[in-house]
C-alpha cells in the first residue's frame, strides 16, 4: 500500500483529526497515539504538528494552553463550531465518495 496510502491520507488526515477531536480534546502527541491505535502507525508526530497549525490558523479549533510537568505548556485542542461543521461536511463528502467508490469496486468485478 505504501505510497498510493501516503498520498490517499493527505486528502483524508484533517478530518481523521477532526474526528478524533471530537471525542475530546486533546494535544499533539494524543493524536499521534490515538492515529497509531487506530491503526495510522506511518504518521510522524510533525504531520500531525503541521496539521494542527494549518486547523488553528483556519479556526476550526479552540487552542489552550494546559501546565506540563516537563518543558512549556502544552497545547490542548478542542474542535470549535466552525471545526464541527467542516466535520460534518467532511463526514457528507466521504460517505458520497465512498458509496461511488463501492459501486465502481462492484461493476469492476
């Protein structure tokens, strides 16, 4: 699967994000596991870094800044309003593509 799963993640990531977010909030490096447990196990910790900037930047998250035991603080992500409805639009345009996908996977056989 390598590399056409690489590419195929790049379109898909910021939602699977998004989607984790909203569970829970959560930092950084809580994604990257829950990515991994979730089977993402190829994704580096400074994708999902430059992801959550990116989603800052757009506002489709709310940042906090919570103590850490070691080092500064850490940023805790939270999705927002405006983070819920990129989701659900996430969500409407995934579930298009996948049925249209499954058809095309049942005619080619």
């Amino acid at each position: 699967m390598g590399g056409q799963m690489t590419e195929m993640l790049k379109g898909t990531l910021e939602g699977i994000v998004l989607a984790i977010l909203s569970m829970q909030p959560a930092y950084g490096y809580e994604i990257t596991a829950r990515l991994r447990e979730t089977g993402f196990s190829d994704i580096a910790e400074g994708t999902v870094y430059a992801l959550l900037v990116r989603i800052e930047h757009r506002g489709l998250v709310d940042v906090e800044k919570h103590p850490s035991e070691k080092g500064p603080p850490r940023k805790v992500y939270s999705l927002n309003a405006q983070g819920r409805e990129y989701l659900e639009e996430f969500w409407k345009t995934w579930d298009f593509l996948a049925d249209r996908l499954g058809q095309l996977h049942e005619g080619g056989r």
